[in-house]
C-alpha cells in the first residue's frame, strides 16, 4: 500500500530525513517509535505533503503512484489521514460542519454528489458512539476549548468518519489519560482492517499495548536503524533509547 | 501546487469583480458640476414641491461652507466635486407599472446581478426597490403592503404623495449640517427608498432595496428613510454593485430610521460595491451617513456585510433617546488588496436603563487597511445604561493592517460598558489542517471566515445570509499568509 524509498527531506535545508525505506501493506498495523527530534512527526508530514518540508531525493507511492506532485489535500482524497499531535482550533466552524465539509470535498473529487444528510447524520451517530463521544461535542467549534484529550479523541472520530486507506497517528497518545487511552485505541481497532493500514507514531510503548503493531521501527536520527516485531518495542521500554544510539554508533 | 505566500498573492490577484459589467441603457445624465442651478434642475427634473426645493438649497449652502472631513483612518485622492454629474436616469419611461414596462437591457442587468424580479415575485419573501444610478426603476409588491397601509416606495415618490411624512421626518435624525457628505447628499440626492409601517403592524416581508451605479462619471446620492411608528416591526434589506471602472466613482448616501415608541427596525445591508482593481485603480468612494432614533422601548439593529468599495467611511448609529430603547451593530467588514475601510457605530445613550451591543469583525487580505471606529456615548441622564463591545480582526499576509478605536464616554456612575477586541491570523497550520482533510485552501479559506463571521453572518435574514457568505468566498479567493 504505501512504499517509501531511500526518502530525504529537509526543513529550511536541515536534512531531517536521511533515507527511509519503509514497506506497509493492507491490512497492517507498524509501529515507529524514537527519541524526541528523530524525525518521527517530520516523516508524518511529509507522507501527507506539508510544503514546508523539501523532499530531496527518494520517493514515497500510494498503491504505486508517486505522491511527489499531489497536494495534500489530493493526499487526503486517495485515502491519507493524518491524526495530528497538535490539532488546530477553528473557531465558529463546529466539529460536524468540518466533517461534512472534509467528506463532501473528497466525494466530489472522486466525483461523486454530496453525501445525503440523512446518511451523514447516520454516520455521525454511528461513528460517535463508537468513539463514546457525547454528540453535543460535535456542534462545539473545533478543537477550541478542548482538552488535550478531546482533541485526540476528535481526530480519531475524524478518522471513522473518513475511513480512509492509510491513517497516520502522530503521538495520538500524548495527553490522554488510561481511561480516554483505552477509548482511543478500541476505536482504532475497530477501524483495523484488510484493506486499510494504520501507522502509529509514538515515544512509548504505552499505547502498543492497547494497538498491538505487526511491525516495530526505531527511527534515530532520520534513518530506521531497527526492525522488528511487537517485541521490539518492548525491549526498548527496558533498554531505553540509549540502547539503539549506542548500537547505531558501534 | 505550493502554497509560499507569494503565490497565493498572485492567486489572490487574479479574481475578478464579477459585477463589473456596464449595462447599454440610454440614459438621461446632466453635466458634469454644482451649483445652485444643478440643485435646482435636480429638484426640477423630480418635480418637486418648493418647501424641498428649498430644502435642498439651504443643504447646498451649509454644504458649501464645509470641508471635507480628514479624521478618518484613509488616504485617497479627494474627489472634484465639479467634475461628477449629480444626476443620470434611466432614459426610457420613468415610471413602470409594472415589470413588463421595463427595459429588457434593464431587466438583464438585474439578472446578472442575480436578482430575478420573477423569481422574488414568486418566493413571495422579499419586495424590492431598485436604484439604478440615480432613480427608483421597479418597486415591487407594492398592493399586498399597501393592503397592510404600509408605504413602500422610492423617496421621490413619497415627497409627492407623503409630503407630510416626509416633510416631517426628513433631516431629523442625521441633520443637513451633521456632515460634509450628509450636507452634499442633502442638496442633490436624486432617489432612493422610503418606508413607513403604520402603528402596531408587522411588516409581513422582507422589504428591500437594490442599488447600482452604472453611468461613468455619476455620483450616486441615494437617500433613504424608513419610519417604524408606535409597535411596528420591519425588517429592511439594502444591496449594492457597481461597474468595474478605472476612475472613481462617488457613493455618498444617507440613510434615516426612525423607530417610535415600542416599534422595531432591523436594517441589513450588503455593500459590494465595485472595490477597484488589483492595483487599487478605480473603486467606489463610499462614505454614508446611517444613523437611527430609538423612541421608548423601540429597538434598531443595523447588520452590515462590506466587502466592496475602495474607500469606506461609514458609521451606522443609534440614538437610544426612549428610555429601556436597544441599539445593535453587526458587521463583517473585509478588506482586500488596496481597499480601505473605516468603519464603526456610534451608540449615544440618552435614556435611561438603555441597551446597545456591538460585534465588529474585520477582515483584511492583501495590502489593505481595516479599521473599527466606534464611540459610545453614555449622557448623564441615562441611568443604567450598558454597552456590550466586541471588536475582532482576522488578517491575512502580513502587508494588511488592522485597526481598532473605540471611543467610550461615560458621563454617568450607573453605566456598565464593556469592550472586548482579538486580533489573529489565519494560519498555515490552519490551512494544513484542513488540506489534510481534503479541504483545499480556497474552501478552507471561506470555512475558517465564514467561522470567524458567523455571530454576525447568523443575524442576516435567511435570504440575504446565503448571498453573503459567497461573496465572503469571492472577496478573499486564495488569500492567506
């Protein structure tokens, strides 16, 4: 599904990424973990297309089409998600407006009508209780006044109500408590499936317990220096990160 | 496609005034100049009786000793006032009875303005008056308000037929000498609208008023007044275009309500006047005088949309002179390119336990300049008054600037006033946030200001709220920084 090669990219020419190769096919879930400034959350915007990183050589396909020339917002209608770590406020735009918009935008490039209301509305009620999400959140403006919680949980109902082929979950964990953790990660699950993949970006082994990853990387600076099964991630729980710099530099 | 700042100004530059067209009407256009004799023609041409032929006069001499005033937040190149026809007409019949009379280049026009006078005819929500230049062209549904004795009709019209209302009503609440520009208008206006809802009736429409300025080298000095007697309702809408030209064109208007004891006037308006081009060549001067008298209990709301014009310098203003009256300004005002805007309320509390409440939200793209002017004003013998301010600006770029002064005299222990005002910026991070959804950046644009507008937006009648938002959409088209 997605294939990234030998991809360098570079913030204000700073070379962040180093070569990343990375295979994930449908129907898996990879993990990528790292210490903080490895370039975890640049290789997440990157995929969706933020302009501000400068890929330099290499190259990222969507079920083998470049993605080089696509816009993001192209990203988005082939199937792209991208959970924010830091979502934004919108304010005066409700959480439902946003989502009816974001749908119908990606319909119509797929050339399709607008979703009827009587479906949408449908959508909505399903994917929220899903989510245990209280349906008076969706009519609050988005993002603004959330807690560091809601606001993950508001991105990962985004991502029900998108459904789309590959999610991307940067640090989807920070800031939430066991309980909103818990909540979080059934959705996720829920929302895992043949055709679709999720890649998961985090720091700790914490949520891997709850999303149980088919693969683990270790990213260290803008290069995947390890591989391997969910083991690995716990392994470097007890290790700590220190562990792979070390190896790297032997 | 890339969105650096640089390209979304280029972007920006290439949307067009899609009301720029100029209709081929024959028209009836007096030279160019003022002077007594102009103002005489004018009141001539109108048939008018003398008492307002005089009117008119003495506006013209109080004018002539004025200056223009130079307070204001803009700069432009001051209009030659003896280079502008005071008055062009429509040439074709004068007065329609009805829409088949008119002009089909005429009613072309409105078509493209996107008022179909079939269409509202059938909505059966809306009764509209057209101002085209100079002179009042179509009123309709005039015989359903007339069953309810309300009066509808252009203010030419009403000074032959209602010359006691007028006569009793004209000049009262914005006097000839308030201003250089309510003097000019005072001495020349050639037409506009006028509106009086008897006692305790409610006003069973929308009533509407459309304006358009077509001849080269015309001003347009409408005038309107709009009477709301004792428990009345009304709600008044105001639209406004005009040709893409390179010149500039003169808009000075004055508009009067007047709203008795327990009565109510909402009065919306939607201003697109044409803003000049990308280079800040041509564009509407725009500068009005709007201002409404609450008697006891009555209630005025002036809601306004600017998006259009060059240069803005409007303020529309309440009296609160009944007691427990209530004063509310609502406005978006965006700017773009080289547009400069002005604009504010002023809220002069004279009775006692008075209301007024301002949301001002100003938005500004390119290089323009938006400021927010408001003054309110608390009389020593208005106990427990209170104002509720709330001014916010959005900018987009960083070549665009935002302006608040908020003028507060309080005069009285009891009052409460409060001012809140923000300023921010649309962000890129906004913007990627919803490209990522799949929202791309013009629509992203409209969804975060139509966000950032909607207590405002949300105070529009139903049939104007649509029509605003799209030209929302349509001034900002791609800008962001």
């Amino acid at each position: 599904m997605l294939e990234i090669k030998n991809l360098h990219a570079s913030v204000e020419d700073k070379e962040i990424l180093k070569g990343i190769n990375l295979q994930v096919n449908p129907g898996e879930v990879h993990a990528i973990m790292g210490p903080n400034g490895s370039g975890k959350s640049t290789l997440a915007s990157v995929i969706a297309g933020k302009e501000e990183f400068e890929v330099k050589k290499g190259s990222i396909a969507l079920e083998g089409e470049d993605l080089e020339e696509l816009a993001p917002e192209e990203r988005a209608h082939k199937g792209i998600f991208l959970s924010f770590q830091y979502p934004v406020e919108i304010p005066g735009v409700s959480v439902t407006n946003f989502m009816r918009t974001a749908i119908n935008e990606s319909r119509k490039a797929r050339g399709l009508e607008d979703m009827p209301a009587n479906q949408m509305l449908k959508l909505i009620r399903e994917k929220s209780e899903m989510l245990e999400i209280d349906r008076k959140f969706l009519s609050r403006s988005l993002n603004e006044g959330f807690s560091g919680g809601e606001k993950k949980r508001n991105e990962i109902f985004q991502m029900a109500m998108m459904e789309p082929k590959l999610a991307i979950l940067d640090e989807t964990d920070s800031g939430l408590d066991i309980d909103a953790l818990r909540i979080v990660a059934n959705g996720v699950n829920k929302l895992r499936g043949k055709e679709n993949a999720i890649i998961v970006i985090t720091h700790y082994q914490r949520l891997l317990e709850y999303i149980v990853p088919d693969f683990v990387h270790v990213l260290h600076d803008g290069k995947i220096v390890k591989s391997g099964t969910k083991e690995l991630a716990l392994e470097l729980e007890d290790k700590g990160y220190d562990w792979i710099k070390q190896e790297t530099v032997v | 496609m890339a969105y650096t700042e640089e390209e979304l100004k280029k972007e920006l530059e290439t949307k067009e005034y899609e009301y720029g067209f100029y209709t081929d009407i024959e028209s009836d256009t007096f030279p160019k100049g003022l002077s007594e004799d102009i103002v005489i023609a004018i009141s001539q041409k109108k048939q008018e009786p003398e008492w307002m032929t005089e009117w008119r006069l003495e506006a013209f001499r109080i004018w002539k000793e004025m200056e223009e005033p130079e307070w204001a937040n803009v700069k432009y190149e001051k209009p030659n006032f003896q280079e502008i026809s005071y008055y062009s007409a429509p040439n074709k019949k004068p007065k329609y009875n009805s829409l088949d009379e008119v002009d089909p280049e005429l009613l072309d026009t409105f078509k493209r303005l996107g008022i179909s006078l079939d269409e509202q005819k059938k909505l059966a929500g809306v009764a509209v008056d057209i101002v085209m230049d100079s002179v009042s062209v179509a009123t309709t549904f005039k015989k359903t308000l007339a069953e309810k004795g309300i009066i509808f009709c252009s203010i030419s019209e009403a000074i032959k037929e209602h010359p006691e209302l007028v006569k009793k009503y004209i000049g009262t609440v914005v006097p000839r000498k308030d201003n250089f520009y309510a003097a000019l208008n005072s001495a020349v206006f050639s037409d506009g609208s006028f509106c009086y809802i008897p006692k305790g009736v409610r006003c069973p429409m929308e009533l509407s008023t459309y304006f358009r300025i077509n001849q080269a080298g015309t001003g347009q000095f409408e005038r309107t007044l709009v009477i709301a007697d004792e428990g009345s309702y009304v709600s008044y809408l105001e639209g406004c275009t005009a040709p893409s030209r390179d010149e500039n064109q003169l808009h000075a208007a004055v508009v009067e309500l007047i709203a008795l004891d327990d009565a109510e006037i909402k009065y919306s308006t939607v201003q697109n006047w044409f803003p000049g081009d990308k280079d800040g060549n041509g564009g509407v001067f725009n500068f009005v005088t709007k201002r409404g008298i609450c008697e006891t209990n009555a209630k005025i709301s002036w809601t306004q949309v600017e998006t259009g014009s060059a240069v803005t310098w409007k303020y529309p203003s309440c009296v609160l002179k009944g007691d427990n009256s209530i004063g509310e300004f609502y406005s978006i005002a965006v700017t773009n390119n080289f547009q400069q805007a002005d604009t504010g309320t002023k809220m002069i509390h004279l009775g006692k336990n008075t209301k007024s409440t301002i949301i001002s939200k100003g938005i500004s793209a390119g290089q323009s300049q938006n400021s927010y002017r408001g003054l309110v004003q608390v009389n020593s013998r208005a106990e427990n008054a209170r104002n509720f301010s709330q001014c916010d600006s959005l900018l987009m770029g960083n070549k665009c600037g935002a302006h608040t002064f908020p003028y507060i005299e309080a005069k009285n222990k009891s009052a409460q006033i409060e001012h809140e005002a923000t300023t921010s910026k649309i962000g890129e991070d906004q913007i990627f946030y919803c490209n990522q959804r799949g929202i791309d950046t013009e629509k992203a644009i409209a969804l975060i200001v139509n966000g950032f507008s909607k207590e405002v937006l949300n105070k529009l009648p139903m049939e104007f709220a649509v029509e605003a938002q799209k030209l929302l959409e349509i001034s900002l088209e791609g800008s962001v920084g």
